[in-house]
C-alpha cells in the first residue's frame, strides 16, 4: 500500500478545530472484507461480507450509512477501526487524513484521533467503573464529563447503575476524551425513544458542527436524514450511493433503484415495501448485487460490477443510473 | 444503605438452611445404614473371633441392637446434640478424636490438590482462551478432554506403578516413612509422601477447570465490552489483565470452592490407592466394617465441609460483583 495523498495536499497538521475548510479525514477504497471458516473436516473457505465498498469522510460533516439490520454495516465500522475478528480478511484501501491507515498507524490513532462509539451500555466491562474503565486520565474523563453535564460522581457507577440518558452521555463523552478527527458511531441509537434519539443524534451534530468528522452507521434512514450531511446506501455488503441528504426529499433526485426503493419503504412517503430480500453473504449474484431485484437491469448487469460514477455531487454505482 | 442488614438476613438463611441439611443428612444417612445388608455384629465377630454366643447377645444388648430403630436414632441423636459422637468399633477411640486426626492429613492432601488444580488448571485455561481457535489451544483442549475422562483410580494406579515402581522417585503410599518415630518425622518426609497422592487427586479437576477457564475467557475476549476496549486502542494484554482477570477470577475461584464435594469423593480413592491414612480412608473402612458411629460421623462433617464451600462460593458472588450485590443480576 502506497501513501496517496489524495485531493489538495492536505497534511496530518492541518487543525481540525473549527469548521473552516473542510478536509478529507477519511476515504475508503475498494474495501472488502471476508471471513475464513471451518467447512467439513479442516477444509477452509471464504465468506465475503463486504465488497467494493468506497466512502469518504470529510471535516464536519456527517455521512450516514444506512442499511438493513444484518447487512455487514457494523463491520465496515470495525474494518476501519482494525478490530475485526482474527478470522477476517480486508483488502482495498483505507485513508485517514490523506495517509494509508497501516495497523501500526491504527494502533496509534485509536482512541485519540480516531474514536468509537458503541450501541449501549453492553459495551461496557459490567465489573469495572464507568470512569476508570473510559480512560485512565481521571482529569480528561472529568472534563469530557463536564462537556455533557454529567455529574463526577458518575464516574464512579458501575455501567448497570446509569440511566438511559446518562449511558448515551458516557458513550459520546468517551469519544471526546481523546480529541478525536474521526468519529465512528455504530448503530447508537437502538432502542431510545424518538426523544432520546434526536439528543443522541444532536451530540454527534455538535460534534460535526465543531470540525469532527462523523462516520454514522444507522438501520433508522428516517433518523439520519435529520442529521447527516451525506447518506451512503449500503446494500448486501457495498455502497450503491452516496447521495446529499437533501436528495432524499424526492425520489427521482435519486440515482440508484434501491436508494429509491428504500425511499418508498418510509412510511411518509408510502411505506411501501420491495419484493425479495438481500442476498446472503457467501451467496452474492454475479455482477451487479442489486441485479436479481432490480426492475432496470439490463442483460449486462449479470456480468460484471457496475462503477461508481458521479451524478449530481452524488456517487453512485449503478450502469442505468438517472 | 440496606446492604448490612441484607448480609446479615442472608448470612442468617444460610444458618438455618445448614442446620436443616445436616438434621436431613443424619436422618437419611441413618436409616441407609440400618438398613445396609451388613450386619455390625457379624463384622465384630469377624474381626475378634473366639466370641461366645452368650457375649454376642451381651454385645447386641450393650449396642443397643436390639431397639427398634427409632430408638436407636433418637439416642444416637441425643448424644450428638450432647457433643458425643459415640466411639467407632474399628478404631476404639472416640469418633470426634478420629476424624480430628484424620482430617489434618486429608486436608494437607485436598488443600494442595486443590491449589494445584486451581493454578494449572487456571494458567492452562487462561492460555487456550488467549490463543482459542489456534494450534496450541486445539492439542491443549483435546488433551484436556482426555483428561477429563480418566477415572481416578486409573490415574493413581498409573501414577504409582511409574513414579514409585519404576522410577522410584517417590514413597509407595502412606503418609509417613514406616518405621520411624511419630516425633522423627520431617516435614520433608511428610511432603514426600504427599506428592503423588495430592498429583493424582488435582488431576481429577484440573482438566475441568482449565476447559470451564478457557470457555469464559473465550466469552470474555469476545464480548461487546472486549472489542469497545480495543476501539479504545487498549492492547491485548491490557485488555486482558484489566477486564480478562476480572470477570473469569472469580467464576473460576468461586468454582473451586463448590468443587469440595468432588474433591471429598476423590480424596476417598486416592487414599485407599496410596494406603493415606486420611478421612477417605477412614470412611471406606467404617463403611465396610459397618463402623456405624465414625461413618456417621464423618458423613456430617463431610456433609457441613461441603456445604462450607458452597456457602463461601456464594458468599464470594456477593463481595465481587456489583449487580449480585445489589440484587439486579
């Protein structure tokens, strides 16, 4: 793996405080992520779980990735973060502020630079001290503490003990004991309340609005789309589109048949569901993923994976994209 | 706040449920002796021989053989709650003295039996779950299943023939040198004596502990909490020492201090292998020769001993984690 610099020369130095011009924190290339298993007897084989995935991250922004529960999402997360399982495999690129993230470069970087967010308090030792447990610098839990109005003595609960709105406080605060450039957030708002959510959802907007960049992987579309700046639609594995926000206010400002799909399956907008379902990792169609569903797929489509091109300042990767 | 209150609450159900145990225990344990097919005069007769039958009737009468068997139990009963235990027919010595004796040397030999499985089944553990799903933890879990599967006497026979017979590296049985003086005995001797029989007592849990280890470990490194600390840059080692020893310590202590049962039972056939003369020894022998005051004697202190570890496995829940502390898990 070489060291692309990618877009205007942009250096590990550069500040990410405050908004100013935004910069490429992170990019993500071609990734693609499989697992090796036991078959029958010794024999091995591969399950892919992620392929041809491209995503980029920029300063204060919020790009959301949304897909079904079970499509592999988390473990795009977990890919850049470096803590797959021992038994996965990642190939294509991965690039934090313009530099290859090298599993030397990730073990520095994680948890200062780059910070994880979990779902729940489940992510938590239950024997060990919310603070402690956090980080061993009390003065930076306590000011991270602070920065969301939770009392000190909260440091010292153990996880079983925090209420709902004091676990999602903790969760974001131990992101920000760090400084961090990237965020990634997993799924953090499952269960909560729509009110719960929208708090949660507002810290990771604060956090953007401040110059972090926010890598948000959510299944509530309908949520994130309050919030994020850019949806990536992820579907069996892949990215079929990175579109605005905004874009999502219509259906034909859509590029991709899923992303319209999934358009028309949020109840304000008919709540209208489409046949068939994902295809199983270790499954996949030949060509393009989304071919076996797709109501425009030409005789090609079955043969080779589309690319991804840019439509309207929206990437999409799809051959009969509008 | 409640917390002291609630101890002593608990510390007070565990009285009254050992307490309940132990009545039960007796009850069972002397009906099932009078009812065993061995008669206590026969195996007297067979052990001094030369008796009278006049002196046999004489004997039933002075035992007290010839009372219905709630009588006999409700004297038997009453001289316990007076501290008596009666005196056993074997040894002619009171039954309290005897288990007192015999209770040292046992428990020299299942404490060190019981530290040695407790450590290497642990560390064994702690290295199959650290490497789980590599070379290493696969022969390790195998070989642990074999040894899981070993009875044993089988192990202690083996022990015997290779380490004592063949390469004569270690006492055939017994506790202490034969013909030595009481006072002369080292304590080297002593521990001499107490290697293969303490070796092949741990080996009847070790295995045990190290797979039960290796499986919380391996829920452990696999947790949500495991991966959110290695999202935190925490290292592997770190990781392990900071969350790994805390959350498979005390399963695994907690676990040795209820496995007393399966240690009293094993203690009884590695003592008969190696001739040890420990409590095991000294049951089986009351239990053949229907020695019934010492069985019965050593059937309830094993029976409170036992109970002591699983009172203290619990109690040891209760100090370590939070959530059983306040009643949430």
């Amino acid at each position: 793996m070489s060291d692309v610099n990618i877009g205007p020369a942009v250096g590990a130095e550069v500040s990410s405080e405050g908004p100013g011009t935004p910069i490429e924190v992170l990019r993500v290339e071609g990734l693609e992520v499989a697992f090796s298993r036991y078959g029958k007897g010794w024999s091995r084989d591969r399950l892919k779980v992620i392929s041809n995935l491209n995503l980029t991250v920029r300063s204060g922004e919020i790009v959301a990735v949304a897909g079904s529960s079970g499509s592999g999402k988390s473990l795009l997360a977990h890919a850049v973060l470096g803590i797959l399982p021992r038994n996965a495999h990642t190939s294509g690129r991965i690039n934090f502020m313009g530099k290859a993230l090298t599993p030397a470069r990730l073990k520095k970087l994680r948890g200062t630079r780059i910070a994880f967010v979990p779902q729940s308090v489940e992510y938590l030792d239950p024997l060990m001290r919310v603070g402690r447990q956090i980080s061993p610098d009390r003065q930076a839990v306590l000011a991270a503490f602070e920065r969301y109005r939770l009392d000190p003595s909260v440091a010292e609960l153990y996880p079983h003990q925090l209420s709902g709105g004091m676990a999602r406080r903790v969760l974001v605060a131990s992101a920000v004991v760090g400084d961090p450039q990237l965020i990634v957030a997993d799924e953090p708002t499952p269960g909560m309340s729509k009110e719960l959510a929208d708090k949660a959802m507002k810290h990771f907007r604060d956090l953007a609005d401040a110059g972090v960049a926010v890598l948000l992987i959510t299944h509530d579309i309908d949520l994130a789309l309050g919030y994020a700046d850019r949806v990536a639609v992820f579907y069996a594995g892949t990215t079929v589109e990175t579109a605005p926000a905004d874009d999502f206010d219509a259906r034909e400002r859509l590029r991709h048949p899923w992303s319209q799909a999934l358009w028309q399956a949020i109840p304000a907008n008919g709540f209208q569901p489409t046949p068939g379902h994902q295809p199983y990792a270790g499954r996949l169609p030949q060509g393009c993923l989304y071919a076996p569903r797709c109501p425009r797929k030409g005789h090609d489509c079955g043969h080779h994976a589309p690319p991804t091109v840019t439509i309207r300042g929206g990437e999409v990767s799809c051959c009969y994209a509008s | 706040m409640g917390s002291k209150l609630k101890v002593i609450k608990q510390s007070g159900a565990y009285l009254v449920r050992g307490v309940t145990l132990l009545i039960a225990i007796s009850i069972l344990s002397f009906v099932l002796m009078s009812l065993s097919p061995i008669d206590p005069m026969r195996a007297y007769v067979q052990a001094n021989p030369g008796a009278s039958a006049e002196n046999i009737a004489k004997m039933e009468e002075f035992w007290g053989l010839n009372d219905p068997m709630p009588t006999r139990f409700v004297k038997w009963g009453s001289a316990l709650l007076r501290g008596d235990f009666g005196t056993s027919k074997l040894y002619r010595r009171p039954v309290l003295e005897i288990i007192g004796t015999r209770f040292a040397a046992t428990l020299a030999l299942m404490l060190t039996a019981w530290t040695m499985s407790g450590v290497l089944g642990f560390s064994i553990g702690c290295a199959m779950g650290l490497t789980q799903g590599s070379f290493i933890d696969r022969v390790l879990k195998r070989l642990c299943l074999i040894m899981c599967s070993i009875p044993t006497f089988w192990i202690g026979l083996v022990f015997l023939m290779l380490f004592s017979v063949w390469l004569g590296w270690f006492p055939f049985g017994m506790a202490v040198p034969a013909g030595v003086a009481a006072g002369d005995v080292t304590i080297w001797q002593r521990l001499h004596h107490l290697v293969l029989p303490a070796a092949t007592l741990s080996f009847l849990s070790f295995a045990n502990v190290a797979l039960h280890t290796r499986e919380k470990l391996t829920e452990v490194m696999s947790s949500e909490y495991v991966l959110f600390a290695r999202a935190r840059g925490k290292s592997r080692f770190q990781i392990l020492r900071q969350h790994g020893f805390r959350n498979i310590l005390m399963p695994a202590v907690t676990m040795q201090f209820s496995s007393f049962s399966e240690l009293f039972g094993g203690s009884v056939l590695a003592e008969n292998i190696f001739g040890y003369p420990g409590l095991g020894a000294a049951a089986s022998a009351a239990g053949l020769q229907s020695d019934i005051p010492l069985l019965l004697g050593i059937t309830l202190f094993s029976a409170l001993f036992v109970f002591a570890g699983n009172a203290i496995a619990n109690g040891l829940y209760v100090v370590i984690d939070p959530r059983v502390r306040e009643g949430v898990a």
